[in-house]
C-alpha cells in the first residue's frame, strides 16, 4: 500500500494510473501494464493494489520516445530510459 507520505510527496496529478499513462504516451493500457509487469516502468500500488506512476516518469518516456522510434523504445532497456 502506498503510504500517506509518499502520495503527498508526489504531490497533486503527481501519480497516474495505468490509463491516465497509456493515454499520454499513447499506447494500450495493457502495454502499459506489461511494460510494469516486467520492471520497464516503476509503479507503486495505491490502497487497492492499482499501479500508480510517477507523471515525471511518464514525461521523461514520452520524452525519449519523441527521439526514439516506437521499436526502439518499446526495446530500449530501463539503464538507457534512465539516461
């Protein structure tokens, strides 16, 4: 569960779930979740176990995948998103 704190800290909008982030990088909800799943996307759960996503992470990969086409970012590893 994620703590009060930590909502706080992130601040209002601050954490998105998984289709409020589909629709800002422009993908299925469901890539999305494979994308947390495997570890490409870090997530934490909200009171109901929900994945919620840091916005900053989600404008930083809408960033690189402005530079990068969609194979090369879908296969980009989480070290070369990181940068």
């Amino acid at each position: 569960m994620l703590a009060r704190a930590e909502r706080v800290a992130y601040g209002r909008g601050g954490l998105l779930s998984v289709t409020q982030a589909a629709r800002l990088l422009s993908v299925a909800p469901g890539k999305v979740e494979e994308w947390v799943e495997s570890g490409l996307l870090p997530a934490m759960p909200d009171a109901k176990g929900r994945p919620q996503i840091s916005r900053q992470v989600i404008e930083h990969r809408r960033e690189i995948a402005d530079l990068l086409s969609a194979d090369e970012f879908i296969s980009a590893s989480p070290e070369r998103l990181a940068s």
